[in-house]
C-alpha cells in the first residue's frame, strides 16, 4: 500500500478540494494518481506510435483505450496514420496483381523501391 | 470478375466512411471482419455513424465475420493481443487468399515476413478511380479528406498516380 506524507499546506488544500467536490480524501488521492498514469500512458501511446514502434492496436493498448478512441486521439493532435508512401506504392503492387492496370510503370519511386512489388 | 477477398482493420473501416466508400468497397471486394475487428468497430454503436453501418451490412450478411484457427506464436510479441491485427494477421497466414486492409506500416511489416498481400484506404480511392467506378474528379477530392488522417506524403504520392494515369489514357 502506497502511503503519502504530506505538507500541512498541501494536507489542507486536499481536504479543502475533496470538500468542494464532495469525495473522499482517499478517492481524491487516487483519482489523482489515476489521472497522472493515465496521461502518462497516453503521452508514451502517442510517442511511440509516432516514432513508428508500435502499431495502432498496440498503441492504443499502451494508451488504455479503444483502438477507434485513440484514432480520434491522435486526429486532435494533428498526427496521421502510421501509413509511409513507399508502403503506399508496395500495396499497388499487390492491387496491380489482381486488376488490369500498370499505371505505376511510370510513377517516380524511391531507389529501395527499385525491384518490388510494382511492375 | 470473381470479387477479391479482402480482410478489413478498424481503422480502414473508418477511414473509408470518411470518405463515403463503404458501400464501394462492399460492392468490389468480399468483405470478411475478424470477431475483435467486429467489436472494435461496433464500440462506435450510438455515436459513430460508420459503426451504424457496419452492424447494418453486417446482419445483412454482407460482411463475413471469420475466425483464424489460432494464434501464432511467432507474431504474440509484435501486435498488440488485444487488438484485431492479431486476429486479422493469423487468419491471412493461415488462408493466404486474401488480402489485407489495414492503414499500418507497423502491421505491414510483421505481413512482409509472411508473404502476406495488403493495402490501404489510400489505395481503394486509386483503385476504384482506375477501375472507373468513380471519377477523378472525386478520387482527387476523397484523397484530400484522406489527408486529415493520412500522411501528405502518401497523398501526394496517390495524386501522382493518377495523374500518372491521366497521363497514359
């Protein structure tokens, strides 16, 4: 069991709190606790998602919420979907197996796409 | 032409919505969902109107829900268990005559080891705009939607698609 000591001042500003909005002190305690995890998960969610470390599922399994959740999540915060172009173009050359077309013969490509998927 | 088989991620679900393609990817390709895929969409119910959707087409038996066998080992430690790629990947390693919609280069790579086939949301705009199903025009505007999701990379690179094709006809 965790066990805090606090400042008088600090004591008192809790209670003061947990009056105003009519909770426990403990409650107050946890809640807090809860909120600072919380936003951690969510900060470290983000970030590794972003650098590419983790997928979306996995992401918003860091995060603690739903995949859809931490979708809308991310929107809010201007960050796209972990989708890079070149993944982009590898998947037309999946597409370009089952339709007619060639349309990608032409397209400008990086150099590490040279020899994939698109033909 | 026999519709393709294409297994649908959650995100791909909500990203065609976006942009009004359901119906589209409905009518082009075999749509199968994995049981968690299933639940994670319809955690929508009530607020999100693709997940409205989603239960109606799905009691309409238009979309398959499908069950891997198992669980590989070998991808427990890359995708989150939690979550519908697991499910989504397993079933494609034990099928292999499918393919994949998923917006997830992390996803991508766990299926390259596979052999697995996938594509984006991205690519069903192009896809359907080659096939004629819609014009160019309105892929060129469904692209620009995409783009609040999507990185402008992979949006400028679908526009040179098909201005690429625009270029050939």
């Amino acid at each position: 069991m965790l066990k805090i000591d606090l400042k008088a001042e600090d004591d008192k500003w809790l209670k003061e709190i947990a009056k105003e909005i009519d909770i426990s002190m403990k409650d107050l305690a946890y809640m807090s606790i809860m909120k600072i995890i919380n936003e951690y998960r969510v900060r470290k969610a983000m970030r590794e998602y972003t650098e590419g470390a983790v997928s979306l599922g996995k992401a918003a399994e860091i995060a603690g919420v739903s995949k859809r959740k931490f979708m809308v999540m991310i929107e809010d915060f201007g960050i796209p979907l972990n989708l890079d172009a070149r993944d982009f173009v590898k998947c037309f050359g999946f597409l370009s197996e089952m339709r007619e077309y060639r349309v990608y013969k032409n397209v400008s490509r990086t150099p590490a796409l040279k020899g994939e998927a698109c033909r | 032409m026999q519709k393709p088989k294409i297994i649908i991620d959650t995100s791909s679900w909500i990203n065609l919505f976006r942009v009004d393609l359901t119906t589209y990817l409905i009518e082009n390709f075999y749509v199968c969902v994995t049981p968690k895929v299933s639940n994670e969409i319809l955690e929508g119910k009530g607020f999100a109107e693709d997940a409205n959707l989603f239960e109606r087409v799905s009691n309409k038996g238009v979309i398959q829900i499908i069950t891997p066998k198992k669980i590989q080992e070998k991808i427990k430690h890359e995708i989150s268990i939690s979550s519908g790629e697991i499910e989504i990947i397993a079933y494609a390693i034990e099928k292999k005559d499918c393919f994949v919609l998923i917006d997830d280069s992390k996803v991508y790579q766990v299926m390259n080891r596979f052999n697995l086939k996938y594509i984006s949301s991205a690519n069903i705009v192009v896809d359907l705009c080659l096939i004629e199903k819609i014009n160019k025009d309105m892929a060129y505007k469904l692209l620009e939607k995409l783009r609040r999701v999507l990185r402008d990379e992979v949006i400028n690179k679908a526009k040179e698609v098909l201005k690429n094709a625009e270029n050939r006809s």
